[in-house]
C-alpha cells in the first residue's frame, strides 16, 4: 500500500527564527499560508511565493516577554476582515494580531503559568490551557469561563466541531470532555502525559502523548485504536484535509504519516526534537523543529524541491549521527547481520535496520519505499546525553526541566523534589526551593552548592533576567520513561399519609393545573397562560410572551397548622438546650411565617438559633425560613450584607448532597424567596450557590419538586443577570442551565429553564455567541415538539430559532 501512494517529500526551509519552533499552524489568510511561534519570542507569518512553491516570512509579531509555545487562527470576520492571529506565551498571556499592526490587538489574561495550548471554535470561541491545571473559554475578548480537574499542567486542548464539547490533555495523563464548563467524561489510558489533539470528527479523536503511542478515541469514552511507530516522545499531531489520515511528530527526529490504521511514510529530520507538526489545506506538512528551522513537506510534485534540494536534504539527515541507544534498543554489534542485509527489501515506509560494517561500527538504515532502498540515517554511537542526569529532560508536576534532584532534609521522611534548568540561577533556585517547602534560610548556601555540583559543566546564560525556569528543551533530548510520574430510584417523600405535613406537596407556582381558570402564570406576569396564543416567532421578541423575566419567583404557598404541628414533633426529640416551651414555638413560629406581620430582631434571631438543630430535625425550620424571607422586614434583616453571607453558608451546609432530600429541597426554595431581599449578595456567592443546587439536582433527577425548585433558582439568576454586564456570571449561569437541562425531564422545570435561557439570551450578543458555540439549539429543539404543555414547545421554539 506504501507504494501507490504518493509520498511526501520535502518543499522548503525556512529561516528567519533564532531559537527553536515550538509551533506551528494553517494561516486563514493567506490562503495556505503559515504561522509560527518560537522560543525567540516571536511569532511570524509566511506566505507562498508568487513565482514559486518556495514560502517568504511576510509578518513578524513581537511583543511578549518571553517564548511563544502555541499559536492558532481565527477566522475573519466584519471586525477583522483578515481574521487574527493568537499567539500564547511563557509570560502567560495570550495575544492577538492582526495583519495590519504589529501591535497586538488586545491582550488576553487570566492564566497564571505558562499558556502552552489554544483552539479556536465556530463564533470566536477561544480555549486556552496553561500549566496552571486550567483551561479557559474566551469570546469577544472576555473570559466565560474556567474548566478545572485536571490534577497536572494542560498541554493540548481541542474545540469539537459539534454539540459544544470541548477537549484538554493534561500531564496527569489523562484527557477529558467538557460541556458547558462540566466535565463529562475522563478518557484513561496513556501512560505518561498527554502532548497533543485532534479532532477526527464530532464523534471521535485521537491524542498523543509521551508513552510514544497515539490513541483514537470516541466520544462515548472507548478507545478504538492504538497506534504505535515512534520510538520516543510524541509531541503533535495533525489531521490531513481528508479527515482520515493525520501526521505526528515527536522525539525521535520523525514525521510519521498514518492512513487506514498504518504509518505509512516515516520522514527523518536532521534535528533532534519535532515539536509541531500542523496541515495546510492544500495537504501539505508544517513542522517546527529543535534547531529554530520551519520544514514544509508536500505531496504534489509541483510544489518539491528539485533533485537537488532533495538530495541535498538527504545528505544532510545522513550526516545527523544522532541514532542512539536509547532510540533502537540495546544493541550487540555480533548479534546484527552485516552489509548483506541490506540486500533485503523494507517491508513498510520507515522501517529501520541496523549493520554491522566490517570495522565493527554499526550503522542505522532506513527504508525508503519512494526511492525503493535502504538510506543510511546515522552511526550508532554511545549515550551522551541519553540520562536525566546529564543533558535528558523530566516532568515534574506537568513541566519540562532538565534536571529534578532528590533532596533529603529530615531523616525518615521522602526527599522533596527539587526541579532545575540550565538557563536558571541557581541560587535563585534554591530560595524558591526554601520558601515553597518553608525551609530554614541557613539551607541556602547548602543547596545552592549541591545544585551547581550536580549539574556540573553546564554553562549559564547571561540573560540579565530573573525568568523563571524556562521549561523546554536546550540542547538535552528526552528519553521515554524518565519522567518521575511516578441508580438512582425515585426519592421517597418521608412525610406521606393524607393531611400530614409534606415539604412540596403544594403546586409549584406557574405550573398549569387541569381545569384551572383565571390563574396568573407568574412567568408571563400577565393573565394565565394559554396554550397556542403564541406565535411560532423567527426570532426572540416576535409574539413572545415567555421572556425576558423581570420579576423573581418565590415559593410561597404552605400548609401552616402542619409545618407547626412537625415544629412541635421535633422539638421534643432536639437535646434539652435547643428546646423551647411549645407556646413560645407555635406563636413565634405562626408570627415569622405571615408575611404581612413585622418580626422583632429578637423573633428572628430565634429562627437563626433553630436552624442549628440536627440536620435530620431541621427541615420545618427551613420551611418557616422559607416563608419568613416572603416577609419584606424578616428578608431584610435575615438576608443584609452583615449576615446574609452567614445565613446562605449555613443553608448550604444544610442542602448540599448527602443532606436529607426534604433539606435540599427546601433550602434552594429560601434561596428562591432571598433575591428580592438582597440579589447582590446571591449574585457574590453564585459560585457556590450554584454548584451546589446543580448537584444536587444531578442526585435527585428523578424528584420533580427538586428539579422545579433548581429551575426556579436558576430563572431567579437569570433575571438578576439580564441587565448585567457580567460576562462571566451569565456563561457560569448558562452552563448550570445546560447540566439541569441535561438531567431534566419534568415539562414545568423544563420551561422555566427555557425562559431562564431566553432571559439570558436576550438582547446579548456574546450570551448568544456562547449559546451557539456550545451548540445549544440542540438542547433546546428535542423540546419544540412538547405540546402538553404548549408553552414548553412554543418557548423552545422561539429560543430554537434565535439560535439558528
């Protein structure tokens, strides 16, 4: 088969870069045109020549402080008719540029270590990863949102092309899917960190990584393939123009081809570390290399070099004595056939072989099914340089140094590890290592002198800077296996039997109830609601009477005789100190529960001391809280900026998972009846009040009150947000309604998401973009069709078509 394929050879060289390529990516302008970054703290663009296949740098980007690690495209759009250019760095900000200024456009930041991956999606969307363990979505310049779990440096992040799911791969050798800033599945299988993405389609992708395999994988979470060829770390990875085939680039000087589950063409490099390989659409192969050079490789005999450039390059990869080793296996000289076994025919592109000449010395062949011959690849000489302790590189903690010590500072205890560059001070070292490990500043000098002997002959830089460890490859080569990685059932209502007390029990407020006349649906704020009156509108704001919500929505109704009746129960099982005389409880507790009456400071303070009863006790207590915050003075007071804050903390310590079902209930219903009180304070803490709720709805997805309560919750946000300029809020917000959308099946919890969504979309342009590149309109059209209710099927329908 890797005969009648047409074979890559090489197309042009290009020099302009003074340190090595750390990255290299397809240009959207101009057409087929290249863009790199460097350890030179540049990023450059090149264009194809218009005499010739060759390439000339035609744009150079200098601003950040230190290297560049990635680079990515955006696409043009009215703003940038050419589109932008994102460059990340080791000063951990990303940059964006445009053809016409070598000026960055506007500066990206949020990351607090090296940014050392981006993507870009449909609508602007901009992921980031960083060895800060996070991954960071961007649009219209503005940070959305922060995707953390990982336990180790993000290397590689991926944006896929459908159902808004998105891709990191981190140190911690693992890769994970997210969804609307959640991650949704962890895909375990890669021995050593993960380097590299790349998406083969909306259902499946592969990754690399430095355990020198390439894993396929499908989005369900199985792996389909393993795919093995290289002999070291696997840093990049590409796919062609046809979906199908992708390119990978690695440690071992190689650019490897694979199609239909095979490498079918292996291309040495005369360099030591391929750091990125990329494709153009016209099929070509980018890749940036360890010796500050760009190498364009092409299929089309149009765009090769002539004979001469090609045997040029061929001589030049020959005279590269660098197959060592550590690259071919250990080797015994008598074992291995002598010239005579070139004789024999490769059987696949790329195959290696090794000689033994008649002097005794051993040689490296490699087949080439182009020229149909064995081409020599190098002289196997010894190991220099093959050991961490000498040149090698490890990973510590996700980052690339070239040396990590083991320093013994209490006897019985494990060595602390201490990690190093050669570009570093080593004084400068050692104090980090002394504060980060708050050890006592007579160690310094000690430490200091055991670094410098133990990375003895090497020569430090002069850069007149403190940088920081500079964590890529110098001269050193990496070395595989170095690095020091070392049912839910329905939920049972506890407070059954007829006229008893049960938390819920009421109808949620806005729901339609058969045969009802002449109720306000509160999510109109208009009369009842009724089904088809609505226009099937072609965008939001035509004959819509769902959204934008303004007003909040509280859960007011209550059985009160049996709320007291429970009061009563309870305090007789409460200890002996947190009870009270059953007079004092009923008439205190009937005065907080009306909503007209004025509460003392000291009748509310009772209620904050009867909220500390056992967690299995306290649910009645919730349910007269709940009432309370429905009473404009008791709100007031319970919920101003001294106390709320107490009061909010201490409810969530009370509804979270794990807590008896009727707190979790109860306890996101106050939560819905505070934001008229004091919605700054819920807006402050919506971290945490979300995360917690939307747990606990994922836990309980089969209890419709739960579910309605969360919906409510989250429609509250929304309105709280509508006329916010907060960004970040919103997507946090728009993310919690997409997990709940998720586990959801009840139709009233499911229209007041919609409205939630609506009220969120409305009139915002980047909540939009956000909605469509995380593929909303997907969520939302499996509702269009509900006609019982028809309110959920007209609402999903107007929200469906906005999103179109």
């Amino acid at each position: 088969m890797a005969t009648t394929r047409s074979m890559y050879c090489l197309r042009a060289v290009l020099f302009g870069h003074t340190s090595d390529v750390r990255a290299v990516a397809a240009a959207h302008y101009p057409e087929n045109g290249i863009i790199t970054g460097s350890r030179d703290c540049t990023a450059r663009i090149w264009s194809t020549n218009s005499g010739d296949a060759g390439l000339t740098e035609t744009f150079c980007m200098k601003s950040h402080s230190k290297y560049v690690s990635c680079v990515c495209a955006v696409l043009p759009d009215d703003e940038y008719p050419f589109g932008l250019i994102l460059t990340g760095s080791n000063d951990n900000t990303i940059r964006a540029f445009s053809l016409d200024s070598s000026v960055p456009k506007y500066t990206l930041s949020g990351h607090t270590d090296t940014v050392s991956c981006l993507s870009v999606g449909k609508f602007g969307t901009v992921l980031s990863g960083s060895w800060d363990k996070t991954a960071k979505v961007w649009l219209k310049q503005k940070l959305l949102m922060t995707l953390e779990d990982h336990e180790m440096a993000i290397w590689a992040v991926k944006i896929m092309p459908e159902h808004g799911l998105m891709l990191t791969g981190s140190a911690d050798k693992m890769v994970k899917l997210w969804r609307a800033g959640k991650c949704e599945k962890t895909f375990k299988g890669h021995t050593d960190c993960v380097r590299g993405l790349a998406v083969l389609s909306s259902a499946d992708f592969l990754s690399c990584s430095n355990d020198a395999a390439v894993r396929r994988w499908l989005v369900t979470g199985e792996c389909m393939q393993v795919y093995y060829g290289h002999s070291n770390f696997i840093y990049s990875i590409a796919v062609l123009p046809n979906g199908e085939d992708f390119v990978t680039s690695g440690e071992d000087r190689a650019i490897k081809v694979w199609s239909k589950e095979e490498c079918v063409q292996t291309i040495l490099l005369p360099v030591q570390s391929v750091w990125s390989v990329a494709c153009l659409g016209n099929g070509d192969i980018v890749a940036g290399c360890s010796d500050s050079v760009t190498r364009v490789f092409t299929a089309d005999p149009s765009r090769m070099l002539d004979e001469a450039g090609q045997n040029a390059f061929k001589e030049e990869v020959a005279s590269y004595i660098s197959a060592k080793p550590s690259d071919l296996g250990e080797i015994k000289p008598e074992d291995l056939a002598g010239e005579e076994g070139l004789l024999v025919p490769g059987k696949t592109d790329g195959q290696t072989t090794m000689i033994r000449k008649p002097n005794g010395s051993v040689e490296a062949h490699q087949w080439s099914a182009a020229d149909n011959k064995w081409m020599k690849i190098g002289d196997v000489v010894g190991s220099a340089g093959a050991t961490p302790q000498t040149s090698g590189k490890q990973l510590h903690q996700g980052k690339e140094y070239d040396y990590v010590f083991s320093i013994d500072v209490e006897e019985g205890k494990p060595p602390l590890k201490l990690p190093y560059n050669i570009t570093e001070d080593p004084w400068f070292v050692a104090q980090k290592f002394l504060n980060d490990n708050e050890l006592s500043q007579a160690f310094l000098e000690q430490v200091a002198n055991f670094i410098t002997e133990n990375a003895e002959g090497v020569t430090l830089q002069a850069t007149g800077s403190n940088d920081i460890a500079d964590p890529f490859t110098g001269s050193g080569r990496y070395i595989p296996g170095t690095a020091p990685y070392s049912t839910s059932t329905d939920q049972l209502d506890p407070f059954t039997g007829t006229g008893r007390y049960i938390p819920g029990s009421a109808p949620p407020q806005g729901a339609l109830i058969p045969g009802s006349q002449g109720t306000t649906d509160p999510l109109t704020g208009k009369s009842r609601y009724i089904p088809g009156s609505g226009g099937d509108a072609g965008s939001i704001g035509t004959e819509n009477q769902f959204f934008p919500k303004t007003t909040y929505l509280k859960f007011e109704q209550a059985n009160q005789l049996a709320i007291l009746g429970k009061l009563k129960e309870f305090n007789a099982k409460v200890d002996i100190g947190q009870q009270i005389s059953e007079d004092t409880l009923e008439k205190e507790s009937s005065l907080l529960m009306d909503s007209k009456a004025k509460p003392t400071a000291m009748q509310l303070d009772l209620l904050w001391s009867l909220l500390h009863w056992p967690r299995d006790l306290v649910f009645p207590v919730l349910d007269v809280l709940r009432l309370s915050l429905c009473n404009p003075v008791a709100a007031q007071y319970l919920s101003n900026d001294k106390d709320g804050a107490q009061l909010i903390t201490h409810l969530l310590s009370l509804g979270s998972c794990g807590n008896p079902m009727a707190n979790q209930l109860l306890v996101c219903r106050s939560l819905c009846n505070m934001f008229d009180a004091n919605v700054d304070l819920l807006l402050t803490l919506r971290g945490e009040v979300m995360t917690c709720v939307v747990r606990c709805a994922e836990k309980l997805v089969n209890n419709r009150n739960m579910l309605i309560a969360v919906a409510t919750l989250l429609l509250n946000y929304s309105v709280a947000l509508n006329s916010s300029t907060d960004t970040e809020g919103k997507s946090q917000c728009l993310s919690a309604i997409v997990t709940v959308f998720g586990v959801a099946a009840d139709h009233e919890a499911i229209f007041r998401l919609l409205v939630a969504l609506g009220t969120l979309l409305w009139a915002d342009a980047n909540c939009m973009a956000l909605a469509k590149s995380l593929d909303l309109r997907q969520l939302v059209l499996v509702h269009t069709s509900v006609g019982d209710p028809a309110k959920v099927g007209e609402c999903a329908k107007l929200i469906a078509n906005a999103l179109h």
